[in-house]
C-alpha cells in the first residue's frame, strides 16, 4: 500500500504562512514595545484570514457547481429516458 502524500495548495498555504509570520510580529512587536511592528503583525494575520476565506469560498463554489452539473446530467439522463420511451 503506497503512502499518498497530499497536495498542498500554495494558496492556502500562502495565507496560513501570513497568519502564522504576522502573529510572529505581532509577538515580538508586543515584547520590544513597538507599535508599528505590532501594528504589522496584526494587518498581516488579517490579510492570512481574507486569504483563507477567499480560498474557502472558491473551494465552495467549486461543489457547488459540480453539484449542478451532477444535476443537469441527471436531467439530461431522464429527458432522453423520456424520449425514448414516448418514440
């Protein structure tokens, strides 16, 4: 049995990284008493968070539309089923 080994969308992980490097600014700009660092820090774990939403809601958007195309082949199955059936 072969290991998979997952992929990781650069995406995603570019707005994890934000996260994680702001909060790291964030800590030291806490620790040396610099606003302007701390500042930083904070801005840039908000810009992780808007990224992993954006990334969210394209991944959503992606079920979604294979949902509906499940469904439209559904339809599509069941109109020739019809047709053929009335011929």
């Amino acid at each position: 049995m072969a290991l998979a080994i997952p992929r990781i969308d650069l995406r995603n992980a570019a707005g994890l990284l934000d996260k994680i490097v702001g909060l790291g600014k964030e800590i030291v700009g806490t620790l040396a008493d610099n606003d302007r660092l701390t500042e930083a820090g904070q801005v840039q774990q908000d810009k992780g968070s808007e990224r992993l939403k954006a990334v969210r809601a394209e991944v959503e958007a992606r079920s979604y539309q294979a949902r509906a195309a499940g469904a439209e082949r559904t339809q599509s199955g069941a109109q020739h089923t019809k047709e053929a059936m009335d011929s």
